[in-house]
C-alpha cells in the first residue's frame, strides 16, 4: 500500500538519498544543498526535487528548516519515504496548510519505493503518482483516530485559535501515524527556539498573537544567541534581535526560559514510565534510554502544539510494544577505554542501526556514568532515526526481549579506528576547543576545571564551554566558574554549539577540536571548519598547547 500523506500537484526530477538526512544541520538553510560532509549525497541540493530517502535522521528542527526553505523558494516539491517519519512531514505539513507553500509526501512501499528510485523524474497527483512506465496508484491514510469531547472542543476552537491550530497539527499527523487515540502528557520541551531561519519566528510569533498559552509545565532548548549578552558579544542586530525575539515569543506563551538542550540536567526530570513530549533528538533517545520515560523524537512545531493542548498522539515508543529492540549490536570492547569511546560508540551504533531501535551488548562491565551516557545518546541520535535504545545491564528496559526478526551486528576495533580518522580529518592545529554539545554537566565543569588547574589556555587558542543557566549557577555558587575563568577558559550559557554563531564562534578558527560526536558530526558543515575530536583530557591539552593528537589514544588499534 502506497499513501498519500500530504496532497499536492507536483512534477520534478527526482533526487534518491542512500540514507536519511538530517534538515537541520545537514542541509544548508539558504539554498537547500546538502552540507553533511558524512552523507553520499553531500553538495546535492533539495531544492526543486522530488527527494527520495528511506526516512529522515537527526534532529527534530527540520521541520522549521523545511518550512525555512519553503519560504525561501529553496524546499523540495515533495518528500517520498520508505519508512514511518514525522519531522518532515511536519514541516510540510505547517508549510502547505498555514503557509499555502506545497510539499507533496507520500510513504510508499518497499516495492513501489525501489521501482520508483529507478527513475530520473516523476508526476504526483492527489491519486497517482507516474515516473516513466511506472504508474503507482495513491490513497490518503486510514483515519482510526478517536477524539474525546475535550479533543473536539480544542478543533472547534472553544480554547482559541492558537490551541486550534495545535489541534489541526496533533490529528493531522496522528492520522499519517497510524495512531488510534490521543494521550495526556506530563510536560513539554520545546526546540523549536533555535532562530534557525526566519520561519521559526514566524510561526511562533503567529501562534503567540493567536493567543497560544501552555497548558503543561514546557521548558526551552538552547537558543542561538546569550540572551542577556549578544550585543554585547557583537553579534550583529540583524540576526541576535529575531533570535532573541524567538525566545521571547515562547516565553510570552508560558514556556519557562531554561535554554538547554540538556534538559535531563534540570532538577526535574521525568521518571520512568511518565509519558513526555520532549523535542531535540539527543534529550529525546537519552529520555527513552536512560530515563526510561516515554516520548516519540517530536518535531519543531509539533512541540509547541503538544505544549498548547497537552495532547500527543499515542503512537511510536509511547506504546509498549514499539520500544523492545529490533537489531543485537555484540560490541567488542577495547582494552584501557577512555570517555572518547563512548561518544564514538553513539555514533557506530546508530550508523548499526539507522532505522530501528538497537539492544547493545558487551558492556555489562563498563559503569558508563551520566555524562557517558549522554554522550552516548547525542552521537547516536546524528546517524540513527530511532528515539531509542537499550544497553544490556545498563539501561532500565534492557530486558525487553528482541522481536523475532531481530538481526546481529558486530561493533569491533576495526570500527573504532575507522571513525577515529574520520573524526579527525583537521589539522593538527587547532584554534579553537568546543566543549559542550550536548550542554556541559556540573560535573564536566568540575572534571575540566581539575583538567586546567595550574594550566592556562594557549594565547592562539579559544576555549568555549556552553551550558544551560541551572548549570551555570551551580558552578557559580561553587566556585567551578572563577577557576575555569582563571585559566582562560569562556563560559556561555543559553546556546550551543550546534546554534553558535559568529562572532562567538571564533572567526579566525579553521579547526576545531571537540569531545562531542555530535558536534564531530555537524561541525563541518555547520562552521564550515575542519575538526580534530578526542576524549576531555586530550581537549584540555589541546588548549594549552594549540595541538591535536598526533596519534589515536592507545585502545584504539590501527586497522
């Protein structure tokens, strides 16, 4: 069965990705090329295609890059999957029926799919889609979804026109899910805070004058600029006021201003089994994984209209039977790790398992601690679409058996050494040490402020720690803030490295060395700079003495 999801008229040349493609980060905002440096289709464009992927990838702000590019005139003509996905079709979605900016997408079967990854340009139509001989018969998805009164109310506008709209969009997207029955949830977290074109502050700003207020508890992402600092960082007005202004705008609607994308650091933070609604793909598989709290990867946008409803579709790893493991990954562990293992093994296992939810073995022994974990998390959420996974004896529902179908994949040395000389492609100079994607912990304050200790940062390198505000006061009180200023390194709260512009980004840096996978994976395209990556300790050297590693760390083999 082939679905049309969201209906359009449209013609193109087609534009088939091998693998998902994470918008956001992974596909320039002005022009719609493809910026990931990791991705077969790197330097291909979007924009006027009919793009074909198995499902999207990454973070949960593509859906306001999408509806970025629709504005722009840069978007595709219409999306085609393989598999389920959301953060896309959202953007197309808010595009197409706010905006009047079409994006056909359809969910086709694997049949259909690989036929029509054959061709060179199709027709969609809101009944047929054709590409050469290939003529692929569409229907809209079955609507089995139930409403109860208050659900009717929201649609008949009886809590405002913003609640409305947030509606539209929550049952709109439950029927292209499949999803039978909307759910209560406990509180949001909203991404789509990120200026990351002007459609963001358009749609907020929208749903703000329309009257839009949260209805649960609704905490914020990391923005794009130091709310209280940007003028004074010379960030240009052009872009920190809308930035800004952004925030405000969910701000007015009752969102609490955390700015973190970490929001798992918060003192508050769900408990195992409480049903969520937390966009930003990292906090959502570290939710799901560690927490053991239940929330699908939602999109930008659908944040913001989960938090004005307290309503979420009832579907993905919300029911218990989405969430059990459907590839093994056996890791062979090396001898001697440090804390670099754990954000490379992220980005392995989701490159493993892109589209399903993995159970990893082999590190029953390791005590991987907070920070490794979340580490963990935010490389995997880079390369895999799946909002979670399991680590056996380690995660809260490692025990949840494998379906039957459940595959095997060998995660051993050769990979590690591999990805190591893919993360590290810069020169051995650096200008610039980025520490804090996803944002820094106290406790990695604390580890790199005993790192730097009697030590000061090279006079040609720039040394940043970003970090949300809980964390920065607590190693104000702490004294963990002075003594990591004492040794020249930066502390910038409420943005993050994957938001970070210049000026604060330092403009003379070429290459940047890094801790994160994450940001490993992002940075070249993001900053356009090259990237040496390596384990806290080695970062803390690196910014003394403006030198990467010549030499991978001892557990890592050379192939």
């Amino acid at each position: 069965m082939s679905d049309v999801i969201i209906s359009a008229r449209v013609s193109g040349p087609l534009l088939v990705c091998d693998e998902g493609l994470s918008v956001w980060g992974g596909v320039d905002p002005a022009t719609g090329q493809i910026i990931d440096a990791h991705h077969p289709q790197h330097g291909k464009s979007l924009a006027g295609h009919i793009v074909m992927m198995p499902t999207s990838r990454g973070s949960c702000t593509g859906s306001g890059v999408l509806l970025g590019l629709a504005f722009a005139e840069h978007a595709p003509k219409a999306l085609i999957f393989r598999e389920n996905e959301d953060i896309l079709t959202l953007g197309a979605l808010v595009a197409t029926k706010l905006f009047d900016h079409p994006i056909a997408v359809l969910r086709l079967s694997a049949e259909d799919y690989d036929a029509l990854a054959q061709e060179t340009s199709a027709e969609i139509t809101e009944t047929h889609l054709t590409a050469g001989a290939l003529d692929v018969p569409l229907s809209p998805k079955s609507d089995t979804l139930e409403l109860t009164d208050q659900d009717r109310q929201f649609l008949a506008g009886a809590f405002g026109e913003a609640a409305q709209v947030a509606m539209e969009i929550i049952t709109t997207m439950a029927v292209a899910q499949g999803a039978t029955r909307l759910t209560d949830v406990s509180r949001v977290h909203i991404d789509g805070c990120i200026y990351a074109s002007p459609a963001f502050l358009t749609f907020a700003r929208t749903m703000a004058d329309k009257g839009g207020r949260v209805r649960v508890p609704t905490t914020m992402n990391a923005i794009s600029v130091d709310h209280a600092n940007w003028r004074a960082q010379g960030v240009a007005e052009e872009f920190g006021l809308p930035a800004s202004q952004l925030a405000d705008a969910y701000v007015e609607m009752g969102a609490k201003p955390s700015f973190t994308c970490a929001p798992y650091l918060l003192e508050d933070k769900p408990k195992q089994g409480e049903e969520i609604a937390w966009a930003e793909s990292n906090a959502v598989v570290y939710a799901n994984s560690v927490l053991g709290a239940r929330t699908v990867k939602h999109a930008d946008f659908m944040d913001l209209s989960i938090a004005l409803t307290g309503r979420a579709a009832q579907s993905g790893v919300y029911l218990d039977g989405n969430r059990a493991p459907e590839r093994i990954l056996d890791v062979t562990v090396p001898e001697g790790i440090d804390d670099a293992f754990w954000p490379m093994l992220g980005w392995l296992v989701g490159q493993a398992a892109p589209d399903r939810i993995p159970l990893i073995r082999g590190l029953e022994g390791t005590h991987p601690s907070e920070d490794d974990l979340k580490a963990l998390c935010a490389a995997y959420g880079t390369t895999s679409a799946a909002p979670m996974l399991h680590i056996a004896g380690i995660t809260p529902e490692a025990d949840l058996a494998p379906l039957p179908h459940a595959d095997h994949v060998d995660i051993g040395p050769k990979d590690f050494a591999q990805l190591w000389e893919g993360f590290n492609q810069g020169a051995e100079k650096v200008e610039l040490v980025a520490l804090g994607s996803p944002h820094f912990s106290t406790n990695e304050c604390n580890a790199f402020a005993d790192l730097m200790d009697g030590k000061n940062v090279s006079t040609e390198v720039t040394t940043i720690i970003t970090l949300g505000r809980q964390s920065l006061a607590q190693i104000t009180e702490s004294g963990v803030k002075a003594r990591l200023e004492a040794s020249g390194v930066k502390i910038v709260p409420d943005l993050c490295w994957c938001s970070i512009s210049e000026p604060v980004f330092p403009p003379e840096a070429r290459t940047l060395m890094t801790n994160s996978g994450k940001y490993a994976h992002y940075a070249p395209g993001l900053s356009k700079r090259a990237v040496r990556f390596g384990s806290l300790s080695q970062c803390a050297r690196s910014a003394c003495s403006g030198l990467a590693p010549a030499q991978p760390p001892h557990w890592i083999t050379p192939e």
